[in-house]
C-alpha cells in the first residue's frame, strides 16, 4: 500500500407520482444496458460517491483487495489481538498514518485523506479501523491538536510508525458524554513541577479504552487540572490533557498504574478495551498538553481564551476528527451489509412464479426491494454528506492554528463544524446498525453464518451508536445548537441555564440561520411554496417539505421551552419534558441537510447517466423518508391523506424501477472483491 496522499439539471420527471409496471416473472428484469455501459454508469456513479479524496480511496482499494484482512471467529481474544496489531505495523510500514499528522512534524497535513483512508477500512475488519483510530486518530490526535512543538517532537513520529503505542482515557465508569464533569484529577506540585494524577473514586477509573488492556504504553488522560498561584487556594482550572506513560517496554503496569482487561465484548475483538486507575502518579509538567492552556513554575494558570467554556469547548472542538471518522466508516460497514445482501437477493430464488415453473429471484418480490433498496438510497445520501462534512472538517483544520481562537467568522464555523458532526454521527451509526441487521435477516440462515461476514459485521457496529458520542446526547446537542445558534452567551449552560435563556427569546427569534447552497435555492425558488398542490416529484417540493418540519419543529420547541420563564418552575422539569420534542428537531435537521448534500452531489455530476441515476436514488430517499416519518405530515397537516397514500405508492414503484439497477449501485460503492468473500454469493 503506497503513502496515502492526494494529488446538468437532476430534477425528478414533472409527473406527481413515480410510476412503473410490476415486471413480469417470466421476464428477465434487465437495465438493458451491455456491459460497456453498465460499467461506465457503473464508474460515473462511483465517481460522484468518492468524492474529492477518491484517489485515496483507490490506493486503499489496492491494499486492502485481500481475504486475508477479514475478520476470523475462530481466533482466540489474544490471537485477535494479535493479528490486528501486526495489521496496524503493516499499515504503519506504507506511510499509512503519515496524512493525518502536520508536515513540519513527519506527517503529510492532509486532514481529509486520513478520514478517507481510515472510512475504507470499514470494508475490512473494523475491529482494525477502530484500533487504527484510536491510535492515530485519538492518542495521535490529542497530541497533534492538543499539543505543541515539544510534544510534536517528541511523540508524532512514534506515534506514526508505532513506536509509541497510545490510548486515549477520556471515558470514566461514572462519567462519558458529560466530559467537563470527569472525576480523575491532575494535581500540580509546584515543588516538583509536576502533576500528580489520581482516580479519587471508583467511578473516576478510565473504563472502556482502546488499547489500555494490553499494548497502549501511554495514555491521553483528561483530568480535572488543579492548581493556584502564589497565595491562591488550589483551584480545578477545568479537564485538560497530559500525556501518561502507563506500562514500561515489557508490558508491566507502571507504579501508580493499574490496568485492567474488559474482556469479551459484544463485537470488535481486536481492540484490546481496558481500564486504567492512577493512585497519585507523578509526571512532569511538559507532559500537559499546553496548546491552550499551560501552568507556570509558580502554579499560575495561564491561557489565551479566558472564558472557561469556550477554552474546554475549543479544546473539544480540536478532536471531533474521531467522531466525524465514526460516521464515515459506518456507512462503509453499512454499505458491505447491503451489497452482500444485495449481491445474495440477485441469486436467491424462492417459490415458482403463478404460471411458471422457476422458481421467483427474491429480489424480484416488492417487499424484498422494500427492505434494501431504500437503505440503499439512504446509504447514497449519507455518503454524500459525509463527503461534505470531511471537506468542511479538513479546510478548518488545515487553516492557520490561530484563527479558530480569535477570529469570531473561524469559531462560527468550527463551531457549526461541531454541530455537524454530531448530527451526521448519530444519524448515520443509526442508519447502519438498522441496515446491517435487515441485510442479516434478508439472507435468511446465510446471513446468521459468520462465514457470509454480516453476523460479525453486526456485533462490530453495534457500539458505533455509542461511542465517540452517545447518539441520543449528539442529537439534543445538534437541537440545542439550533436553538441557540445566535447567542454566543448559550454556549456551556447547564440544562437549566439553557432553558432558562430560551425561555427569554422572543418570538420570532427562531429561524433558519444556516445559508441556502445555489443549487437548493434554485430548485425552491422554482418550485411552487404550496407542497400539497405540487408534485412530489418535483425535488424544490421535496426539499421545502423537510424544510418545513425542521422549521415547525424549531418553533414548537422554543414556545414549549418558554414556559421555564415563568414563575415556580423546574427548569430540569421543561426540559426533560420537551427532550423528545429536542430529539426530533435535531433528526430532521441533519435528515434535511443530508437530503441537499445529495441533491448538491447530483448537480455537480458530470455524467448525465450517472446523474438520472442517482436522481431517482435520491427520489426515493425523499419518499421513503416521508413515508418513515408520514404521523408527523398527517398530525401537523403538512400533507393531505391522499398524499399520504401517494407517498407509499411512490416507494413501491421507485423500487421498482431501481430493481433492475440494484447490482450497478452496490457495486459503484466501491468495495474490494476480496473484502465481499461469502460462501452464500458462489451458488445461489
């Protein structure tokens, strides 16, 4: 595997409804396309799909075309262990981590390549994509982010090639998603200059880590930073990072350290998860992490961002390349469940056909095509906005270290980069455990056999919902931050400090902030406002519908949140009772962006057969989307009964007409052949 490094108008038919025949059974279903042709749609669609790093996604499809980097049940936990370390140092020897770190410190500075390459090992195994991330991406990552030019010096390079093996001990037994509340403190001793860390209850240990079980040597650790100047009482000063030692060159638990095994998990094998405990364990004071904070001689806490909030928030900002990489390389496992399902639906036969003595192809029956090919259109769009978000995530990244801190249009930004991710976390580890399980239960007792990979590939995606982020939290956070996305003096409150601010707003203060893309303003100022007369069909139609929700839903929620205004009220009370109002504003935020995401890739496809294509994919992302969410149109009379009936009607016939497409969009999404080995695909 080489060094990873990066050198038409798509509206829908103007008909209301989508409309085809049932095929025949006794006629072959056929794109009518020769293989020439099916192969350069084939390529278009892929084109569009691998987005601006696709020549990374090439040379990762080189190195990884082989069987042998498929997971194998039959090993022991040690032996998983193993194999997936041994693949890491393979990675390591083609310059494969090389992108995700800056130039001036060994790496290649290209923010976007690293996610790419880290999203196409979720064809592979992803007990190695989640190792591989938690080495690179989040030990790698905190010091990169969190660091400066000592501990780039002095760690980047190992961490590259492995010589230093990392973890990042973030998450505690009593605390995960609220990090400002961890428990483990790091004391300075201004005598020593050192910090002293320590897990002071048992629900401070470090639980859950990546690679703390066995082959971490160091840690990430965020911990409560206490320290005070001269005659200043010791104060915590907020979590900050310091880089730990915790084992020595053989493997031994350092004094102070106590390490523990998580054992046998649900899924992901290789990753050696453990826990960490620190009783007072001394290290020097270079060893924080100083990027944005540092601690004089004297304990004088210093920092160039004075509020606390926006200093552990621009702290946290710095490290959602693990979060946006969690997305992506779900909807790569996403998308091999699929096209192994797919691929097996092609080949399965079950029940003679009425008149005929064959034996029916079961993706031929409506509720077989029911089940994946919407999934499939999701996995479309979602690819797209992922496509997006790692763009958006490299250019902030990549731009001049300063700006984030002072320049107010930079923090805006990271800050909706943040929000982002969040969304497109939850909602895409969401969608691939839901399509990981119906590609499973689509091949039958095939799909329950380990040999056919989608058992495996199941248990392995089940934690994506949870870690990085836990789902329901990430999405209640993108709601918050649409409902306080014009207060600066939002961010950070408590729950009832939040709901108290909302409480103040005005009116009509709730709207949409975010700017409309071209292509999507086009399409709405050519599209009639009134969605119940329009046609369905018509995309300026379909993208003012999700508007509309997300827009009612933003609304609805600010009113019911007023209420902590008044007198004897539970702040907590009102927001616990509106979190399920919060949780659906945030879903159909994201639901609506990754929805324009994919009307944007579509608008800049060059190839129009690719783009018809990909035109009714999309369509029937929108109609199963409507039809996933149809109480909510009906109870808010946002569409009528018949339109209703028409939206069901319109998912039958779209999978009707991508029936006969089925294997050229599974197989534009690019996955090596030898990642795709299942008994069950060599004999129908």
């Amino acid at each position: 595997m080489a060094a990873l490094t990066e050198n038409a108008d798509n509206s829908t038919a103007p008909t209301d409804e989508i409309g085809t025949t049932t095929p025949e059974h006794d006629e072959p279903v056929t794109d009518d396309l020769s293989d020439d042709e099916r192969a350069l749609l084939v390529d278009g669609v892929r084109y569009v799909l691998d987005g601006r790093w696709r020549a990374t996604r090439d040379t990762v499809r080189a190195g990884t075309d082989r069987a042998d980097l498929l997971p194998d049940p039959s090993r022991t936990l040690d032996e998983a262990r193993a194999r997936i370390l041994a693949e890491m140092r393979e990675l390591a020897d083609h310059d494969f981590a090389a992108a995700g770190f800056g130039a001036d410190h060994g790496g290649t500075g290209d923010v976007g390549a690293s996610i790419t390459a880290i999203e196409m090992l979720g064809y592979a195994d992803l007990s190695l994509m989640v190792k591989s991330g938690v080495q690179w991406g989040l030990f790698g990552g905190a010091v990169e982010n969190l660091g400066t030019a000592r501990h780039h010096q002095r760690y980047v390079p190992g961490i590259i090639d492995l010589d230093i093996l990392g973890c990042f001990a973030m998450t505690e037994t009593g605390h995960g998603s609220n990090v400002q509340a961890l428990e483990t403190t790091a004391t300075y001793d201004r005598d020593t200059r050192e910090f002293v860390i320590n897990s002071p209850t048992p629900s401070s240990r470090k639980d859950y880590i990546g690679g703390a079980a066995q082959h971490a040597r160091f840690a990430a650790v965020f911990a409560q930073l206490i320290t005070g100047g001269p005659d200043e009482e010791p104060e915590s000063q907020g979590v900050h990072c310091l880089v730990v030692p915790i084992r020595d060159a053989d493997g031994n638990d350092l004094p102070g350290i106590t390490t523990g095994d998580c054992g046998y998990k649900g899924g992901l094998p290789g990753v050696d998860n453990g826990r960490i405990t620190f009783d007072n364990v001394r290290v020097p004071a270079e060893n924080l992490l100083n990027r944005y904070a540092d601690v004089e001689a004297d304990g004088t806490y210093i920092s160039p961002i004075e509020n606390p909030n926006r200093r552990f928030f621009t702290m946290l900002g710095t490290l959602i390349r693990g979060r946006v990489s969690v997305a992506a390389t779900a909807g790569a496992a996403g998308r091999k469940a699929l096209t192994l399902a797919t691929r097996y639906g092609l080949l399965r036969k079950q029940f003679d056909a009425p008149d005929g003595d064959d034996e029916i192809t079961v993706l031929d029956y409506l509720g077989h095509q029911r089940k994946l090919l919407p999934l499939i259109a999701k996995s479309y769009a979602i690819a797209c906005a992922q496509n997006e978000l790692t763009a958006e995530l490299h250019d902030v990244q990549t731009a001049a270290a300063d700006r984030a801190q002072t320049d107010p249009a930079d923090q805006e930004r990271q800050r909706q980069l943040e929000s982002a991710a969040a969304g497109l976390k939850a909602y895409a580890t969401w969608h691939a455990s839901a399509a990981v399980n119906t590609s499973r239960e689509a091949c039958g007792g095939a799909g329950y056999l380990d040999e056919n990979q989608l058992s495996i590939i199941r248990d392995d995606i089940d934690v994506f919902t949870t870690f990085e982020g836990d789902n329901t939290v990430m999405t209640q956070l993108v709601a918050k931050e649409l409902l306080g996305a014009y207060a600066e003096d939002l961010r950070g409150l408590s729950a009832g400090g939040w709901v108290r601010f909302i409480a103040g707003m005005a009116r009509d203060v709730v709207a949409e902030k975010t700017a409309v893309r071209q292509v999507v303003q086009t399409l709405l100022d050519s599209s009639d406002e009134d969605t119940e007369n329009s046609s369905l069909a018509d995309r300026g139609t379909q993208i003012r519908l999700f508007r509309n929700r997300e827009d009612h839903l933003v609304r609805t929620c600010a009113q019911r949140l007023r209420r902590a205004g008044e007198d004897d009220t539970d702040a907590f009370e009102i927001f616990n009772d509106a979190q399920d109002h919060l949780l659906k504003v945030g879903t159909a935020h994201t639901e609506r962006v990754v929805l324009e995401a994919f009307v944007q890739a579509i608008a800049d496809c060059d190839s129009r057969s690719a783009a018809d294509l990909l035109a009714k994919v999309c369509d029937l992302f929108v109609y199963s989307a409507l039809e996933a969410d149809l109480s909510w149109f009906l109870m808010h009379r946002q569409v009528s009964v018949e339109r209703a009936k028409a939206i069901r009607r319109g998912v039958n016939s779209l999978c009707q007409e991508l029936r006969p497409h089925a294997r050229t969009l599974v197989d534009a999404f690019g996955i090596p052949e030898a990642l795709l080995a299942a008994p069950m695909l060599e004999h129908g």
